[in-house]
C-alpha cells in the first residue's frame, strides 16, 4: 500500500465530532441548563470528573493539569467541584440512569482518601448510580499508597487505569517521570487485593531517547502483570501549546519512520500474547467487555477514548471536562481560578460548546464507527438521518482517491481498512469531517 505520505499529516484523535477546537461561545450557561432540563426520566447518563493537579510534571503530558505543592489549591478546588455537582443536579428534571463514572486527570488519587470516599458519596446522593454502574479511575502508580487504594475499593470503584507510559529509564528521567516496575506491580498487586481487578495499563510511544528495544522490553515487563486492557498513544509533541514540552529536546524524538515501527512492534507483541487489537490505540483479553463489544459491534468513543459506555449523556464536572448531551457539547473553564469563580457565583462554569445538527450527528456516527470498526457502510448510516447526499459528496471523492492510493477498499457504499492501514484510520475518518480544511490548532501526528 501507499499509505506512507500520511504518517506525519496531523490529525485529530476523533473522540468527538466536531473536535474541541472547534467550539464556540455561543453555547454558554443558560443554553446548558435548559440542555439539562431536558433530559428524559431514565436518559443513560455518564460522569465525568476532572480533578486538575499533579504533585509534578511530567513533560510529555498534554492534561490540562497544574502542579501543586501544597493541599490548600486542592481543598479549595474540591470544595467548587463538590458545589457544581449541586448546581448541575438542581437542574435535572427528571432522575437519569448513571451507568459510568470516571475520573480523570491530572491525578484524581491526589485527593485525601477520605475526600474521595466523601465525593463518591455525594455523586451516589445527587444521582441515581446504577448498582453495577462502572466507577474508573486514573492512577499515577507513584502517588498511590495502602489508604488511597482503601478508599478506592470503599468507593465502590472496579476499574483501574494506570500511567506507564515507558519503563527504560532514560526515557523516565528525559521526560522527568521515574516509575519503577516494582513500584507499578506493587500497585497492581493492591488494588487487586482490594477486590479493584479491572486494570488497564497506558504506554506511549515515540518519546524522546525511546527505542524499538526499550517499547518492548515494557510492553514484556507489563505482560508479567496482567492488565486487561492496554492503551497505546504516540507522542504529541506540540511546544507551542503545553510550555512544559519544551523541556524535551526535539534531536531525542524519533522520526516519523521510527515511531511508525515502535507503533507496530508494540501491537504485535501484544496481539502475540493473545490481546484483541481494538481500534487505533487499545487492547484487550478476549473475554474483557470492551472486546466483546468489538466484536458485537457495540464499541463506542468518548474523550477518554475507546469505550463500552453506550450512555445517552455524559456529563463533566471540572476545570475543562467537558459534557456531550442529546443537543451537543459543552466544556467548563479551563482556568481553575476562572472555573472557581463561576461556581463561586452560582452559575455553572461553561466557557464554549457545540450545538449539533443533523449533518453533524450524521458525520460523527461515520466517524465513530470508522474509527471502532475500521469499516462503515455510508449509505446504511446515512438512511437513519435527514441529511441531503449531496452533503458527502467531496467525501466520497476522497475515498475513491484513498482507494486507488491503496489505503481503503471502497465500493462506493462500503468503507473497509484493511490490517496494514489500521494505523492510517485517522486519515480515513477525516474524509467525513467538515471543519478539517479550516483547523484552528496543530493536531497530533497520524502515526
């Protein structure tokens, strides 16, 4: 195939459609709460926490995160999130059904355990919290102790997600992340000891001094572990936007070719050892949820990327989460200060959203199942919407292009990648996407 052009073109990650970049102001508080209001009895409802502080920094990191010393920022930010969720559940008219609560990151284990215990609590008081819902968290394996992993479990939390990232330690100090294989098995061990046996492990590829050997000598160290899951990102090196990325010499990244080959390598010696190859970036044991609903056709995509969450609404608390319900998108401050005083005021902390359309629902479905399934079936889609064809036709033009490129077999109807293009699926769900031409900021690479 000729799909080598496309390696380095930046793409979006697709874990939504439009992409954030492209909200706007015109979604604002008011349009929120009467978004809210709306939601049926019963609507399938996930939350979302954003908890935006680190003990330090890790400079590859992309979060929207802060560094914090002291517990005095994170108390005061606790308190405002504890004060949005009283806003937000004021204005639901009716119960909704919550199935998925995630917390993300930052470090949402920053939180003393007893505060985490106590904000579980209030979630399970303000909503109706399904009895077998899943609660996640993403844990930095080197702030995570006997009392945290406790309250975890009290918590009612079932699903781990752990930050690996790379274990060859010049990789660790290039990147000011030192995390030793003991110190990450020794948090496995625990959390499965408190009855928390769903783990996930993250790892990134193309990280400055990474090499082929040194990917998969993690990946083999990670193997002896178990996780149920993998997810695998490359590297998005983008300076201009996350100051701290300057810290990372651009002479120790590898070149397009090289992450190319890592991407690879590392996803089959995965598949070797008997994971299920789920979309661009994840793994998972063929008896895990999120492979079955692979192959069940059930896979979705929110922001925290690949996911079984089939749920109607997804709300977001915290400085920059951001919420997707029925009538389209909306993101809170990303400023903690701003944030705070917002919630401080009453008034819920929107900055920017997305109101959809139908031309919008239609291409994020096409989007979303190319990315899930590496196929899609335009006109089956398209016949569940009210949407003009004319609308895909610079679409369908790109495809038959991509086709004769060797990149898709394409019928005119039917969209299939195959194996040796999965890495270029980003390329291929961009075809649907209409703001693509006009991007307001750099994306991450394709490969």
């Amino acid at each position: 195939m000729q799909a080598t052009p496309y390696r380095d073109e930046r793409l979006p990650r697709y874990t939504s459609y439009p992409t954030a970049p492209h909200f706007g102001t015109d979604v604002d508080a008011q349009s929120y709460e009467g978004w809210l209001r709306q939601l049926p009895v019963g609507t399938t409802t996930s939350l979302y926490l954003h908890v935006p502080f680190c003990r330090s920094m890790c400079w590859y990191c992309g979060c929207h995160t802060t560094v914090a010393l002291r517990d005095g920022p994170i108390v005061d930010y606790l308190a405002a999130l504890r004060s949005e969720i009283g806003l937000v559940a004021e204005q639901l008219s009716a119960p909704v059904d919550v199935r998925h609560v995630h917390f993300g990151g930052g470090t949402p284990t920053i939180l003393e355990p007893a505060d985490f215990v106590a904000l579980v609590a209030l979630l399970r008081q303000r909503f109706a919290i399904h009895p077998r819902a899943e609660i996640a968290v993403e844990i930095d394996p080197r702030r995570l102790g006997p009392a945290m992993t406790a309250a975890l479990a009290a918590a009612g939390v079932n699903r781990a997600s752990l930050g690996v990232q790379s274990f060859d330690p010049a990789v660790q100090k290039a990147i000011n992340r030192i995390q030793s294989v003991e110190q990450t098995a020794t948090v496995v061990t625990g959390l499965r000891g408190a009855g928390i046996t769903a783990v996930s492990f993250d790892l990134i590829y193309g990280l400055p001094k990474q090499t082929l050997q040194s990917c998969l000598d993690t990946v083999e160290q990670c193997l002896a572990m178990k996780p149920d899951r993998f997810s695998i990102f490359g590297y998005a090196h983008v300076p201009e936007f996350k100051k701290h990325q300057r810290r990372i010499a651009t002479a120790d990244l590898p070149d397009g070719e090289a992450r190319h080959v890592q991407a690879q390598a590392m996803a089959e010696t995965l598949a070797a050892a008997g994971y299920v190859r789920i979309g661009l970036d994840h793994f998972a044991r063929p008896d895990d949820p999120m492979a079955m609903a692979l192959s069940q056709g059930r896979l979705r995509r929110n922001f925290q990327g690949y996911t079984t969450d089939p749920c109607e609404a997804l709300i977001g608390f915290g400085a920059s989460a951001i919420g997707r319900l029925p009538q389209g998108y909306v993101q809170n401050e990303v400023v903690i200060g701003r944030y705070a005083e917002h919630i401080a005021d009453g008034a819920l902390p929107v900055a920017k959203g997305y109101r959809l359309s139908a031309e919008d629902r239609l291409r994020a479905e096409l989007i979303e199942r190319v990315m899930c399934d590496l196929s899609v079936d335009i006109d089956a889609v398209r016949a569940q919407y009210s949407v003009a064809p004319e609308v895909l036709v610079p679409a369908l033009r790109k495809l038959d292009q991509l086709a004769r490129e060797g990149v898709i077999d394409f019928d005119g109807s039917r969209v299939l990648l195959p194996e040796n293009a999965r890495l270029f699926v980003r390329k291929v769900a961009s075809v649907f996407d209409a703001h693509l031409d006009q991007p307001p900021r750099k994306y991450s690479r394709a490969v």
